[in-house]
C-alpha cells in the first residue's frame, strides 16, 4: 500500500477542524440518528481547548531537535472520536514544531487504510502513521497512549463493575491531568525507534 497516495489527497488538520464543525451542522439541520452531535461537540471543545493551552516544553522542543525528518504524519480519524479530540492537537503542535506536514483521512471513507491499522482486529482511531517519501510506513502509533489502553482492557475485563460511562470518565479525566506528556512521549519514542 503506497501511504503517500493518503497524504496527497487527504486535509490538514486547520481543514479537519472546519469539515468537523461542518459535520456537526449538518447532523443538526438534518437529524442525528446516532445521537452523535453531542461527541462531535466535546471533540471540538477539547481541540479547541488543546489548540490554547498545549505548548511543547523548551526539553520537547529540544528532543525534537534530534528527530530526522524524513516522514510525514498521516492520522487516521472521525470527528466523534474522543481519544482522536486529545491526541490530534497535540500531534499537529509536533509536526509544526519539526517542520512535517500532518495530514487527516476518515476513517469511514477509508476503509482500506483502517483495515491495515487494526488494533486488536477493530477500527480504533486515531491511528498516526509516519510515512517516508517513498510512500511506505515508518512508524505507527494509536490509538491511545498506554495508560490509556489500560483503561479500555480493564473494562472489557469486567464491564459490569467497570462501565464504559467510567472507562470514559477515567480516560478523559487521565488525558487531562497527564497534559499530552504520555502523547508526545510514546509518539517520539515510536519515530525514534523507526
């Protein structure tokens, strides 16, 4: 699969924000049968609210000194995905930072891309690939941080005492207190390793 075809012809992130919003406006004008708008509306919130208050450190910036910049970012998501509203503000500050472009597909419009990055055989977003000028993968990284999964492999150990509403509760709550620190870091470590 030649990754580049992706990056060529999918949005920046600036883009991904407005068809977002877009999308939203239109399931409110139309009718949202999946009662979908309120996650589109947290997704947005929580972007916008990265995009004010996440600054990369003088000792990230200075990691990323060391990155060579020989990939772009390519993310796979969908604008009601949670995990997707705290990881992509934070990526997009990391490739600004490296001087990458980032580049976003739909998930749902890409079925044959999300069938390469399944996690634990699902479509979980986001996915943020590195992908080389000659159009193969150079890392991977997603869905979520490790901490994160952690949540998520707790609940489906015993749902019944541990809620999807708590899963959400203690994974949004983590996102927010850990500040993007997990992201960056196990991001970074991903590139390095490549």
């Amino acid at each position: 699969m030649n990754l580049q075809t992706y990056v060529n012809k999918e949005i920046s992130y600036s883009e991904y924000l407005d068809v977002v919003k877009a999308q939203m406006n239109q399931m409110k004008e139309e009718g949202d049968p999946k009662d979908y708008v309120q996650y589109y509306f947290l997704g947005l919130t929580r972007m916008e609210r990265w995009n004010k208050t996440f600054e990369l450190s003088t000792d990230q910036k200075e990691v990323l000194k060391s990155i060579q910049t020989d990939f772009e970012f390519l993310s796979i998501s969908e604008g009601w995905c949670g995990d997707a509203s705290q990881i992509l503000p934070i990526v997009d500050k990391i490739a600004i930072e490296l001087g990458v472009n980032h580049r976003i597909v739909f998930r749902d419009e890409n079925p044959e891309l999300m069938d390469a990055y399944l996690t634990d055989g699902a479509k979980s977003i986001p996915m943020i690939i590195g992908v080389k000028s000659d159009g193969s993968e150079k890392f991977h990284f997603g869905p979520r941080p490790s901490a994160g999964m952690e949540f998520l492999y707790k609940h489906k150990q015993d749902p019944e005492s541990y809620t999807t509403q708590d899963f959400h509760k203690d994974l949004h709550q983590y996102y927010t207190q850990n500040k993007g620190m997990d992201i960056f870091n196990e991001l970074i470590a991903k590139i390095q390793n490549s």
